[in-house]
C-alpha cells in the first residue's frame, strides 16, 4: 500500500519537514503494518528536525502514534489484526498515515482508551510515570518543582503528582498557562519569565528548598533550578527546551548542598518489553480512573507539521498536541 509521510532530508526549521510517499512492504517477522488515527507531537521531535539529536539522513521523524493493526509477519504474538495499538518508541517515522513497525514497541489499548488520547499521552506519560515512581519515587507530603507545567509532560506529571498526595510548585510562561497549570494540579505557579524561581520556591517551602526538580526546560533554568534544591536534593534534567544544558562544574553541586543530577531518557526506562507493559499500564490506569486527564491542547493536520513545530518552539502550545493524519 502507498502511504503519505512526513521526512526530514536535512536538519534545519519547520520548512524541512517534507511530505512525500512511499509504498509499504508486507510486514517481516516480527513486524506489524499499522494505520495511524492519530500522531503525538513532543519535543524531542524539534531536536531531531533541527540536528540537536543525530539521526541518519534522510529520516523519517517522528515517536509516538496509534491506529489499527492492518497485517502482522511472523512470529508476532499477543497482536492480530483489527487491535488498536499505540506506541511511545521505536525507530523514527511515526509521522505517516501508515508504517511497518517492530511489534515490540506497540501496546494494545483498553476500550477505556481512545486512539486520540493514546497518541496524545503515550510518550509523555510513560515519562511520567518513570519520572515519579521510578526514577525519584515521590512520597505523599513532599513539595516539588516542575517546570513548563503547562505543557504536555508537564500537565501529565502535575495531575499525577497531585493524585500520590504531592504537592506541586509548578512555574509556566504567562498568566495564562499559569491558569491552566494551576487547574491542572499545581498548587503554586511561578511565572518564571518575570519571576526568580529559586526565590519563590525558598518562601514556598520556609527556606529549605525542594528534594527534586524536574526540569525539562534545560539551559535557561539549570542554574535556578539547583539553587532551589534543599540538601542532598536530586536535579532532575530531563529535556532541553530552551536549549541544551552548558557543561557544569561538580563544584557546583557541593556547593549547594551535595546535590545529585541525573540526565534520564525514556528509552532507558522502558527498554524492556516487561518495563514498557508496567509503564503503559499504570498511564492507562491512572487515565482510565479519571485521576489525571489528558488535555490535547491542539490539533493540526498531519501535512500542517510544520505549523506545529513553530507553534510549539514558540511557546504557543499547551497540553499535548496531536497530528491528524
Ligand atoms: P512541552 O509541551 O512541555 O513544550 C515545551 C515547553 O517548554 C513550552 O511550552 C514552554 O512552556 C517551555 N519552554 C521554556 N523555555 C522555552 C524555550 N526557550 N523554547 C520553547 N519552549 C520553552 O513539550 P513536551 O511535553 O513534549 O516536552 C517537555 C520536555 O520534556 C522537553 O524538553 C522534552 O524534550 C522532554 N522530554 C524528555 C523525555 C525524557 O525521557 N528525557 C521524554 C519526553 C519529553 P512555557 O511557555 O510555559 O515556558
């Protein structure tokens, strides 16, 4: 079958994402052919548009989707045809009506979940859900930073965070995500555009800063975000919105109190088929539950990626964002 899709020939802006066609093959042994209702746009999409992140050229681009499984090769068990499946993983592509893909990396939905919302939260909830509970397993009582609360990892994580009994210091760009963060469990919001965070967050908490920080924002908010560690805290850094993180001193951190910092990926964290079913299940329980909505913020049209990718670099976006193929 032919199948539209989006490539990447060179890195660069928005305009070098290019739409073409290509025909898919019957899927090989341990593959499926997957017709995708719907694609999730996150960040790391941008860093391997822009060459931030290396892939080989061309290249297809794209993490996350759902849809129908439309034919499966050998050896594939647990899937057949007409399962609707998701995906947080795998080789890059997910910007296509359709794909042959490992079946490794794709997770059967329950009925309770609708492709939309799985596209939308798969690899930002699995995120999550390892930022939380494995990573820094959050204790019910503790207060915490997160940065860029009202986006899509960061809506997920203030909802879940509020469910285990958290409380969450949140900090959002504007009045206007600061609202939507607020709503969306955070039981402070700094604007940290006009606001010193590590300030804030010492009055927050009566002077002794917070035990972990997920910062997925990166160079603009690395300095700050250790400086609002309490003693022994961990400096969660986990994205780089704002650009890559400069290269620090170890001084830095005993300075502040013998903090720890970790640089975690998600590919680590569900790199076992075991790991990713835990991980897809406890999101869809917590979905599922109602605990933690999903938000799409917005939707373009798969061909619109382009538009997508300079809303989200511009900091227009909120929530998740979905493609429509
Ligand atoms: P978001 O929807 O959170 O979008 C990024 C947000 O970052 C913006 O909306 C903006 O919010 C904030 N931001 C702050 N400074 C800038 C800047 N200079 N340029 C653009 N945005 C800025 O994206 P995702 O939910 O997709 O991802 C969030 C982060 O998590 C990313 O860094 C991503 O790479 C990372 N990530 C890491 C994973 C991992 O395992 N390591 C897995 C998944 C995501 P505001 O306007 O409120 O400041």
């Amino acid at each position: 079958m032919k199948t539209g899709q989006i490539r990447i020939h060179e890195t660069g802006g928005p305009d070098k994402l290019i739409w073409d066609q290509q025909t898919l093959g019957t899927p090989g042994a341990g593959e499926a052919l997957v017709r995708q209702t719907a694609v999730g746009l996150n960040f790391i999409d941008t860093y391997y548009r822009s060459g931030l992140y290396k892939a080989p050229l061309p290249s297809g681009i794209g993490s996350e989707g759902a849809g129908e499984i439309l034919a499966v090769g050998e050896g594939v068990e647990g899937l057949t045809v007409g399962d609707r499946v998701a995906y947080a993983s795998g080789p890059l592509g997910a910007y296509a009506e359709a794909r042959v893909m490992p079946a490794r990396v794709l997770v059967k939905l329950p009925p309770a979940i609708d492709e939309r919302t799985a596209a939308a939260m798969m690899l930002q909830g699995t995120t999550v859900e390892y930022l939380i509970r494995r990573l820094y397993p959050v204790q019910a009582g503790q207060t915490v930073l997160l940065h860029a609360a009202a986006g899509g990892v960061g809506l997920i994580a203030a909802q879940w965070l509020r469910h285990l009994g958290v409380t969450v210091i949140g900090t959002a760009g504007g009045p206007e995500k600061a609202a939507i963060a607020r709503a969306h469990g955070c039981t402070h919001v700094i604007d940290y555009r006009h606001e010193d965070v590590a300030r804030k967050v010492r009055e927050l908490t009566g002077g002794e800063g917070v035990p972990v920080v997920y910062d997925g924002v990166g160079r603009d908010t690395f300095v700050g975000s250790l400086d609002s560690l309490a003693r022994r805290g961990l400096m969660v850094s986990f994205g780089n919105a704002s650009g890559a993180v400069e290269p620090f001193a170890p001084a830095m951190l005993s300075a502040r109190g013998s903090l720890f910092v970790t640089r975690p990926t998600l590919f680590d964290y569900i790199a076992t088929r075991a790991e990713l079913e835990a991980s897809a299940q406890a999101l869809f329980d917590v979905v599922a539950s109602g605990a933690v909505r999903i938000n799409i913020g917005q939707t373009y049209a798969l061909r619109d990626a382009a538009q997508a990718h300079r809303d989200l670099e511009a900091r227009k976006t909120t929530g998740a964002t979905v493609l429509l193929p």
